[in-house]
C-alpha cells in the first residue's frame, strides 16, 4: 500500500484537536504518516499531539515558534516520506474511510490529485455540500481541475480548498511546491492553482462528502477580514496571471468573477466600518473585472444588483 503523508496544522485547538486526530487514526487506509506540527501554541494542543504520538507511532510531532498555517504546513512538506500528500486542518475531521475511497480512485485513473466533497459543520449538524451538476467518472483535464474548482455555483463540492484533496507527492516535489509563508489568506487558492498548472497533472472526483469542514467564529479566517483584502485579492490576480501564462485564459472568467465577488465583499466591510479609503480600494478593485462579474451572473440579477450598489456607496 502507498503511504499517505497526513499534514496537520496545530495553533490553539485544545477542544478540537482529539476528534481531527481520533478520525485519523481510525482510518480504514492503515499506511499513514500523521504529520503534527504545533505552530507555537499557547494552550495544551502541542501536548495532546505528543500524547497521541506515544500511543500511535505513525504519528510524528513538530514543535515550532507560531509563523502561520503555510509556515506549518511547509514543515510537514519538508518532511514527509510518504507516496500522497493529505492536509487537514486541526478543528476537522474526515469519514473513516476517506482514504480508502480516494487512494482506490486515485490509483485506478493514474490521477496526480483525488478531490471529494465534504460537510459544512457546526457544533449541531454536518450538512453535505451538493453539487449542482455532475463531474464525469474518469481523469480530469487541467483545463477541467480549473473550471471545477473555481465554477462553484454548480461544482460546490470541489472547491480551491487543499484539505479535501491527496496530491502525489511527486507532482508537489517536481514542482518545488510550498505554500507561500507571507499569505495570511488564500494560500491554498494559490497552492492547488499552481498544483494543477504542473507539468502532467491530472484529477479525478468523488463526489461523497468525506471531510468535515468545522465552522467556527473564532478561526483565523474570521479575524480582521479587511487585512485580508490585499492578501486575498493579490492572490487571484496571481492565479490570472499564471492561467495566462500557461494557456488557460478561456477559464480565467471564473477565477475573475472570484476576484471580484472578494472585492465585493471587502467593499461592504469598509462601508459597514465607515472605512472611506478601503472602500475607495475595494471599489477600484470591483470595476477591474465587473464585466466578468456580470456575464457570469445573467441568471443572478439580485448578485448585479448587489455588486453595483457597492460601486454607487459613498461615506
């Protein structure tokens, strides 16, 4: 059996990081390497991981000054022996045979990168994301793994997101792939696009939720959002340029209308904050791909509406 590396972030998530872990080790897939790296915290997760490293020996912990969740992740990268490369965030979980399910598909098609759906969770329910239209069974095209993961209106279940994906780890280490440590946001948007955009990638879909995406108030995306404009909206405009670069414009309007709708998104946090010079920026931001915005919502006037009132608001 191929080994499956099994990345885990870890910063303050005492009363999460047993249930992430207890998933993991449970897995019908045995052949893993479970990668902790404890990114400085300041409450007892870094000892529960050594807890479980002493029961469990294919679970390995790294302890480090906090530099963000790409720095963690970068640590496991640089030290992982296994054949795939799996990432979970520490406040997740995943179905007990997730592995099983994606390594069986990803070794039948050949593909570089096996995607399956997951769960949008909270403390009551987990409730499966559905996707609107089929992906067909088989390989997928990196023209495909692009359109997929950026149409998300009717591929909800694909996402840009790394947790609910393996990658061979050879395409991630011909490549040179880390993820970027100066990003506080959108990081993984940059790392799958550049993921896909290697030399021979291809993909292949399960459309089961397997993951278990945790939703919570006080997670580091929720923070500061205005911060996270340049990060966020830089990012897009990078995976634009490298879908130019490689070929790939004839998908890029979705990649724009993402641009956009973030731009929208961070013009209605500075209007609600009385913030006039975000507003200016996230405006300016907006009118640089409205018109893919527009013709990618024909069928969504009340989005137009939206959009447009953000350009018309003055403080």
């Amino acid at each position: 059996m191929d080994k499956i590396s099994v990345i885990v972030p870890v910063y303050n998530v005492e009363p999460y990081i047993k249930k992430c872990l207890e998933s993991i080790i449970n897995q019908t897939y045995k052949n893993l390497e479970i990668i902790c790296v404890n990114d400085g915290s300041t409450d007892g997760s870094g000892a529960i991981c050594e807890e479980y490293a002493k029961k469990d020996n294919r679970i390995k912990v790294f302890h480090k000054a906090n530099g963000g969740l790409s720095s963690a992740r970068n640590v496991g990268l640089k030290n992982l022996t296994g054949n795939y490369i799996a990432f979970i965030d520490s406040d997740d979980w995943i179905e007990p045979n997730t592995f099983e399910v994606v390594c069986n598909l990803v070794k039948n098609t050949g593909a570089s990168i096996g995607v399956f759906s997951y769960f949008m969770a909270t403390d009551k329910e987990s409730v499966p994301v559905i996707d609107l239209c089929r992906i067909p069974d088989g390989t997928i095209s990196q023209n495909d793994m692009i359109l997929y993961a950026f149409k998300k209106d009717y591929y909800k279940g694909f996402s840009q997101n790394v947790c609910n994906k393996i990658f061979s780890s050879e395409l991630v280490f011909s490549s040179k792939l880390l993820f970027d440590e100066n990003l506080k946001y959108a990081e993984d948007t940059i790392f799958y696009a550049q993921a896909v955009m290697s030399k021979g990638c291809t993909g292949v879909y399960c459309d089961r939720p397997l993951y278990h995406y945790y939703f919570r108030n006080s997670s580091l995306t929720n923070q500061n959002p205005l911060e996270n404009m340049d990060y966020t909206l830089g990012v897009y405009k990078a995976v634009i340029r490298l879908l130019d670069d490689n070929g790939y414009g004839d998908v890029n309007i979705w990649v724009k209308r993402f641009h956009c709708y973030f731009a929208g998104v961070y013009a209605g946090l500075a209007a609600k904050g009385k913030n006039r010079e975000a507003l200016i920026k996230a405006q300016n931001e907006i009118k640089l791909y409205l018109n893919e915005y527009v013709e990618t919502n024909m069928q969504h006037p009340d989005r137009i509406q939206w959009v447009n009132s953000l350009l018309e608001t003055k403080i």
